[in-house]
C-alpha cells in the first residue's frame, strides 16, 4: 500500500511534466515560466515535508496519508480546469498554476517521510532497505507508465482530460488506504503475536495499541549530526532526480527528435529500469548492514550507484546515438535508484521514534536540490545547450559521490545488524 502511494504521487506530480507540451503553446508559456510553475510543487512539498512527518508521527500514517491523498485528487482535477477558463491571461495563468501545484506539493510532502514510518513500524530493522525499496518502487513504476499515459490521452482528448483522469486514482487510494489499514501491527487483527515480537525485536511486545510517543524539539533534529550528514547527501540526489522528473520528456522530444507519443513510450523506459535496480540496491543494501554495519552498507549501495549515474549521464548528454543516448539515460536513472533505498533505511536507522520527522528533514534537503535544477535547466538550455544541463546534474552526481566516500568516515554510530538481537533504536 506505501509503494501504491509513492506511484500515485509520482503520477500527480509528473503529470504535468508530459502534458507541458501541448499546455505551453495553448496557454502561451514559455519553457522558463514552465520551469517556475514545475518549482512551485516543489516549495510546496519541502516546506511541509517536516510537518507531514511529524504529523505522521503524531496521529499515525493511516489518516495522514488519506488525507494527504484527497488533496492530491483535488488539485490535480483544478490544474486540468482552471487555467485558462476560469483563469485568463499570462500572470494570472502562471498564478493559478503556480498556487495549484504548490498546494499539490503541499499535499504530497507527506509522501515518503510517513511511507517510511509505516515501514518503521511494519518492518524488523534488517528489512529496512528493501522495504523501503518497494515504495520507492511504485514510484519508479509510476513514472514509467506517466508518461505514456499522459500522452496517450493528450492525443486523444487533450491535455486538461489528462489531469481529471489521473486525479481519480487519488480519490481511490484514499479510500481503499483508510478502510484497509492500521498505523501499527499490533492494532491489525491479522498480525499474530509471534509475528509482532519479529518485527519489534522485543518479546514482551502485546496485542495492543501502541502509547504516542512525545516528538523531540524540531532544533535538537537540526542539530544532530548523522542527520545532517545524511541531508548533506541527499542535497545532490533532488539535483540530479528532478532534472529527470520535469525535463526528460521534453529533451528527448526537442533533442533526440522522438514524437509527443512516441516520447512518452522512451520516456518511460529509464524509470523500468529504475524499477528493476531499486529492490537490487535495497535488498544489498540490507545485506552489506547486517555483515558491516549499516553505514558500511548504505555508503557502499550509494558510492556505486552515484558514481555509475554521474558517469552515465554525461555519456548521455555527449553521446550522439539517439539509441546509446537513451541507453545511458536508462542506466543512469536506474543506478540513481538503486542507491536511493540505502538513503531512506539509514534515515529510518538514526532516528528511532521521530522516524517520520527525520526522514522530512532528509527529503527536504532533496527537494532543495530539485529547487536549484528544475529552474535552473531551462536557463542552462537557453544559453549553452542541453548537453550543458544534463552534464551539470552528472557533476552533481559525482559530488555526492565524493561526499559518501568522506561522510563514511565521518563518525557515524555503525553497530551491525543480527536477526537474532535486532538493535536497540532510542
């Protein structure tokens, strides 16, 4: 169910990435005013992600996620309506859609950060990787079947159908989650006592609700170094992440020359293979910890993965084959997720209770990243090229890289994992 919620996000926010297309020439926009609206989903999402993980913390992940679903379905419906009917003109086009997709981000903040602590709180500690694996996983798949759709609908029935029809997936998903769910396994009437004690590591565990716990002060997370370390890396991650999400369709259409839906077919082959790599790095990811430590295992799932997607996507960016370019490019993507469920483990490892917390800290250091590149790309484009724009994000790529191979030695506490004494998280 969390990996049906991370690909029903990803399918709201990419929507407009591929129907971009045929919106700029109908609402007369330019590439960089399209760049700005793509950036206002993601102030939105950083700047909540912190409170939707405490949120998630607090009241538990079962209605947060329902209520952060039907905000999805909503905004989604009003970007495919308003502008240009209800909104008319450039500034107040640009405003519509602007308030929309930052209310949208809003809404999606809560993604990951409680998908994790459901993980937390469903999953024993040498799981962790490949768990989260699986909801990074749906939004790979997402991603991959996006673009296609879109398109394939565009096509057909225009651009503004394209949201209508993607907006009710959300309104599903909210339902289906809230009738379905609990916030813990001891409140599930299916999970069995011996079952409760695997996953919690403690076997005094009971059949009952958990206490809420009380949340640390928000400073004493801002100030704990593991946490920052690990935010420090995932910075890079929203750099080179985002340039994919908003700008892929449209290189491969403007550069490689593939058709509006043709390109959504292309489009989505770097995210099955994203697909297949990412359970490939958790479940690595997982095995590294329990033998190592589990910073031995998410700096070396991260190295490698950074490191060949740096590489690759300057490949693709020079390479003039249309197909070895689209090749790399689906390396590069796939290598960026294979180490992605190394980030989120370790983020789940370092923060015991205020799981949900900690891991929006960490995704909002992404999200700056993705702040940076999604309006930065088109202004790279404009004045020395895609190749440029492509290449900055495989430097970025490199850097994170160069920061794991320091943060490894930086001091973190790295006690490997054993499934007979699971450890202790404060």
């Amino acid at each position: 169910m969390v990996g049906g919620f991370a690909f029903v996000s990803y399918v709201e926010r990419m929507n407009i990435s591929v129907a971009a297309a045929l919106m700029m020439p109908a609402l007369s926009l330019t590439k960089v005013q399209m760049g700005q609206v793509f950036s206002s989903f993601l102030w939105g999402y950083a700047i909540f992600q912190v409170p939707a993980g405490r949120l998630g913390d607090r009241i538990g992940p079962r209605l947060t996620l329902t209520l952060a679903a039907l905000v999805w379905g909503i905004t989604s419906a009003l970007t495919g309506l308003l502008p240009g009917f209800a909104f008319a003109g450039t500034f107040a086009v640009i405003a519509s859609l602007w308030g929309l997709r930052f209310l949208l981000g809003a809404g999606e903040a809560a993604t990951f950060p409680v998908g994790a602590r459901a993980i937390r709180n469903w999953t024993p500690i040498w799981e962790r990787g490949f768990g989260n694996s699986i909801m990074i996983a749906g939004a790979t798949v997402a991603a991959a079947a996006t673009a296609p759709l879109v398109s394939w609908i565009m096509v057909r029935v225009g651009w503004r159908a394209s949201f209508y029809v993607t907006s009710l997936a959300a309104f599903v998903l909210a339902l289906v989650w809230h009738l379905t769910v609990t916030d813990h396994p001891s409140e599930h009437r299916r999970v069995t006592q011996s079952e409760l004690e695997m996953i919690t590591g403690d076997a005094t565990s009971q059949k009952a609700p958990p206490a809420h716990h009380k949340s640390i002060p928000l400073r004493k997370l801002l100030t704990d170094r593991n946490i920052l370390l690990l935010s420090l890396g995932y910075t890079c991650e929203g750099y080179v992440l985002f340039i994919f999400v908003f700008w892929l369709y449209i290189y491969l259409v403007e550069v490689r020359g593939f058709t509006v839906l043709n390109g959504g077919f292309v489009a989505s082959l770097p995210w099955i293979t994203a697909f297949l790599c990412t359970p490939i790095g958790g479940w690595l990811c997982d095995r590294i910890s329990e033998k190592k430590g589990r910073v031995a295992g998410a700096r070396a799932v991260i190295i490698l993965g950074y490191g060949l997607s740096g590489v690759l996507l300057f490949a693709a960016a020079t390479w003039g084959s249309r197909v070895g370019s689209v090749t790399a490019l689906c390396l590069s993507v796939g290598f960026l997720y294979f180490a992605e469920p190394a980030f989120w483990a370790m983020a789940l490892h370092i923060s015991g209770e205020n799981a949900g917390a900690s891991s929006g800290l960490m995704n909002t250091a992404g999200i700056l990243g993705g702040i940076i590149s999604t309006p930065l790309v088109p202004v790279l484009v404009k004045h020395f090229g895609w190749m440029v724009a492509l290449a900055s994000g495989a430097v970025v790529a490199l850097a994170c890289t160069g920061a794991w191979l320091v943060i490894g030695r930086a001091g973190f506490s790295d006690p490997a994992i054993t499934r007979a004494q699971p450890v202790a998280e404060s």
